[in-house]
C-alpha cells in the first residue's frame, strides 16, 4: 500500500473508506441483527473452509452429525462469537482495520480493541502500550525507531536482540504513519530487518501488507459502519512498568479508564453496546462507580490461576459478583480439565462451577490461537495446558467449543478466526451477552430494594404516628378533665390540679389507699365525699390521665376499669370509672 493510500485510510477521520461494507447505516447507530442475505448484493456472512475442516476432522458423533446439519446455514451475526484483536488474527496483522473487516465478514457480533494511550495521551488500539516493535514496522522508521523506550540492540554470541517500543513513545499522528504487521520477531537478530520475521508457523504472511492501524475513535466508527448489529469490547491495557502512572506526572490511571468511556459517550453509543474489559480491579470497580451502565457489564479478566491456582483463582469468584461483577473472563483452559484418572477425557473444572454457582456470566479467551491441536502437549502450549493429555487433532476444536457452549454455558468467546466459533454458534443458536440487561437487572434489583425500604418505613412512620396520637389524645383527655373538674369545698380537699384531687391529711387517713375518681367524672365535691353524675362518668375515657392520692393526699385515677362507689360518694361509673371509698 502506498503512502499516499495510506494516509487516505488514517484512522483518524470521522469515516474509514471499508471496501466490505457495501451498506452503510443510515438512520440509527446500529442496525438490527441480520439474518441471511436475500440476494448477492447484500452484506454476507462467510466462514471459508475452516469450520468444514474442523468437522470432517471429527469422529463419528451426534455432535459432528449435528454440525454437519448446519453446513448450508442459514448463518448470521452473533455475540457468542467475539473477534480477538479484530477477528482475523490468523491472518491478518492484530488491532487493524483488516483484521477488523475479517471479523466483521466473518459474523462476529463483538469486535475488540486493546486500548493503549500516546505521548500526547490519546488512545489507539494496540495489544499493549510496548508492542510497537513487533506488532509494527516502527524499527524500520529511523525519525520514529530513535524515539523508542530501549532503542535496538542487535544479537551477539551471548546476548538475544533488544529493543523496546511504546505507544506513548510517539504521537497520535506519528502512530497513524506506522504500518502493522503480524505479530512476531527474531530474538537472534543482527538488523531491524531481520527483526521483523519470526511469525508463527500457524499464521500466515499472505496479507501482511502494511495493514492500516487503528485510534479508538477510528475503531467505534469502523465498527459502527458495518451492517448488522456489532457490539465493542474496548480493553483498557495496564501500562507496564517501563511505563510509570501517572504518565508524565499528570495522566493517571483513573483519567486513562474515564477517557476509554468518554470515547464512546462522546460517539453517542448506547453503554448496552460497549462491554469494556480489564485485568486491573480497580478499573473495573471505578466502571462500576462512575459509569454504572457500562460498569454493570464490565468485563472482568482473570488470570490469577497463573500465578496462584485455579483452584484458588475460584474461590475468590464469589466476592467478585458481590462487588458487583457480572461477568467473568478467564482463559478457556481455566474452564476444563481431566474427567478421570486417564486423563482420557474432558469435563468443566471447578471454576467453571463456581463461576456459574456464583451468578456470573463467563467470556472466555481465545479460541484459534494454538495451531494444529496434534502439537499442544510437545509445545507445551498456554491453552491447553490443563487437558493436553487428552487433545491429539483439531476435531477436539468442536468437542471442547460444546464443553465451553452448551455443557458450561459461557456466554462468549474472543477467537484468532471468527468463522470457526461463528459457525458453531450459528448451529446451535447461541446468542452471546445481552447488552443492557445487566444494567436493567441491577435497577430492578435496586428498585425492589428501595421499594421494601420504603415499605418498612413507611410501616415504622404509621406505627410511631399511631403512638402519637394515642399520647396526645391521653394528654389532652387529661387536660380536659383536669380542666372540668368542678369546685371543691369543705376542709377534706384543699386543691386540684394537673388531674389530681390534694385531700387533706386528716381526711385522707381516713380514707383507703384504693381510693380512685375519674377527674372527668367529678361534678361536685362536698363535705368530704365526691358526687359524681351518671351521665359524666358513662362517658368518661379510659385514657385520661390519672388522679391520684398518695399518703399525705388522696389519689384519684381514670386507669382502672372496676366500677364502685357508695350511694353516698359515687352511685355509678362505667368506662373509666371511678373508685371511691364509702366513707370520706
């Protein structure tokens, strides 16, 4: 491609020209999801001979008989099927607008950038912020090559080639000049020539033509641009140490995820579209704090079963979902592993369980990423390293893809060459992650919370209310019957006051403790005894306050319901009642 192509397709611009797509949406940021083509000028979804490999590679099974039954499709996009670094990474160079367009033709419903930032702190997609001299031709740049972190050295008789290339070497314009290439290097390398080859066998170099590098706006236009309902999984790269934060001392971490969001907000794209990714906790807690609709579907990587065990790895599964993690994501070996003592078979591991006992979805990395299956256990490889005894061809492709599918029930998977997990998909209907039901459940959750708050409270309120009014109501009675109270004469009583008769002492000895009047009953007290009407005392309450006399003065109290008084005192009283003595 020449440079002045090349500069055409800058990932820059607010449009990339993607000879692909032959349909550009028109009214809505994403269109809806597409079935089968109706004629040939539509966008199609194309899975090439690998699937049919795969599956004539099988032995004879209900699985194989079922893929088989799929072969004509109908095929459409899916989310099950996540394109990693683009999709097409087997062949074509990683984080480009060529592996992105293979990704996409091959039906994949999620597309991937790895989110790194510049020396002018704008993001691009790249695997990591220090990839640049494998994954680039940077090293053949003498203006960019001398920027590098660690300029190259070459190999000698004691010592590999060394050379360390960043991101945040270069500006976002520098960046946009670069070609990518397919990943790789040559450790024994006298020239940056030289450096450029050691690919892996398994991938090919027959599109590895200065493909076009992608900015993180650039990839959210790209991505949007193609027809049917394509989803994004930015990845937000831990810097690594060569790389200290914050970057130049004012780019932090915290404002490095802010912006990764702030880049699809300020593109209008729905957060149900975007399931962001990180190995680094804090990124994923701060999504869920400040950017809770796209936090509800963050997308947690997990690699700690490296360093520890995957066993340990899945104990700690439980306290991620209550911190508000939804959805897991561990390398696909984490998932499986020996189903008896031959190691002849495989079943889903105890993370496997847990993940799904502990309510989490699970996206799992990366399928097509190995080669040819007959070599995993002599090369030791990453993938593969927990059930490697029991791999031996490339059918097992299919067999482990409906462990992880349809036994496990993972919910999406990043793969090197979408047709394969397309396909598979395609065949057994699975559908991948619904976007923005996480955040719906969450609010749901949150709402039958808030309504049960409320409802207690309001229970609460009702019953304090209640009481309340039942105290004021006493209080007042109290104060009416106080106020009621008629006039005293005679030496027995001296005063009444705050619904209490103050009998003399020579008249209160006289006069039994017992001794009780509703002070809302009293019409009359005279020489030494206490009239009360029938009238008044029937409708005295029980609530009133009491009167009493105490041992230098009679008490005389509304509280007790028994209803006595002599013919000379109190002839009757009913519902709070006065007592009396038959003798003053």
């Amino acid at each position: 491609m020449n440079m002045a192509l090349s500069a055409l397709l800058l990932p820059f611009v607010s449009a990339l020209p993607v000879a692909e797509v032959v349909e550009r949406q028109a009214s809505s940021s994403h269109t809806s999801l597409i079935s089968q083509p109706d004629g040939p000028t539509e966008y199609q979804i194309s899975y090439g001979p690998r699937p049919y490999y795969i599956i004539n590679n099988m032995t004879a099974s209900p699985l194989k008989t079922k893929l088989q039954s799929c072969q004509n499709g109908p095929f459409s996009v899916t989310s099950w099927s996540i394109g990693h670094r683009g999709g097409g990474t087997l062949q074509f160079p990683e984080e480009s607008v060529q592996s992105e367009n293979a990704g996409a033709r091959m039906g994949a419903g999620i597309l991937e950038c790895d989110v790194s930032f510049t020396n002018d702190m704008q993001l691009v997609c790249r695997h990591s912020l220090c990839d640049l001299h494998t994954t680039t031709d940077i090293l053949l740049r003498p203006d960019l090559a001398k920027k590098c972190t660690t300029p190259f050295t070459p190999a000698n008789a004691t010592s590999a080639a060394n050379v360390l290339c960043c991101t945040s070497d270069i500006t976002l314009a520098e960046y946009g000049t670069l070609c990518s290439k397919m990943d790789g290097f040559n450790a024994s390398a006298r020239t940056v020539q030289d450096y450029q080859t050691g690919i892996p066998s398994f991938r090919t170099q027959l599109y590895d033509t200065c493909a076009t590098p992608l900015s993180l706006n650039a990839y959210i236009d790209l991505v949007n641009s193609y027809p049917g309902y394509r989803n994004f999984t930015p990845e937000l790269k831990t810097p690594p140490a060569q790389v200290p934060m914050p970057f130049k001392g004012v780019y932090t971490q915290q404002q490095y995820a802010r912006d990764m969001l702030n880049a699809f907000v300020n593109k209008g794209i729905d957060p149900s579209c975007v399931f962001a990714q990180s190995f680094n906790p804090p990124d994923i807690f701060q999504w869920i704090k400040e950017y809770p609709a796209f936090g509800a579907q963050a997308v947690y990587l997990d690699e700690s079963g490296d360093s520890n065990n995957i066993s340990a790895a899945a104990a700690r599964l439980p306290s991620l979902k209550a911190q508000g993690v939804n959805i897991i994501s561990p390398p696909f070996n984490y998932l499986l592993t020996y189903g008896d003592a031959t190691n002849k078979t495989i079943v889903p591991s105890v993370y496997a369980t847990t993940a799904k006992a502990a309510g989490l979805d699970i996206i799992a990395w990366s399928f097509d990423r190995s080669g040819p299956l007959d070599r995993v256990l002599a090369t030791q490889d990453y993938y593969y390293n927990t059930i490697n005894q029991a791999v031996h061809y490339d059918g097992q492709l299919y067999e482990i893809l409906n462990i992880l599918g349809n036994e496990i029930g993972i919910v999406g998977l990043f793969s090197d060459w979408s047709a394969t997990v397309g396909y598979f998909a395609n065949c057994f209907g699975l559908t991948g992650p619904k976007g923005g039901s996480y955040y719906a459940s969450q609010l749901a959750a949150s709402s039958s919370a808030a309504a049960k708050a409320s409802s207690t409270a309001v229970s609460s309120a009702t019953k304090a209310s209640s009481a309340a009014v039942t105290s004021s109501s006493a209080a007042k009675a109290s104060s009416t019957a106080a106020a009621s109270s008629s006039k005293v004469t005679g030496a027995p009583v001296s005063q009444i006051s705050d619904g209490q008769v103050q009998v003399s002492k020579t008249a209160a000895s006289s006069a039994p403790s017992s001794t009780k009047v509703s002070s809302a009953a009293v019409s009359q007290i005279s020489d030494g005894q206490v009239q009360v009407s029938k009238t008044t005392a029937a409708s005295a309450s029980a609530s009133a306050s009491s009167i009493k006399a105490t041992s230098a003065s009679t008490s005389v109290s509304a509280s007790t319901p028994t209803t006595k008084a002599s013919s000379a005192a109190v002839s009757q009283l009913s519902d709070g009642q006065v007592q009396a003595s038959t003798k003053a």
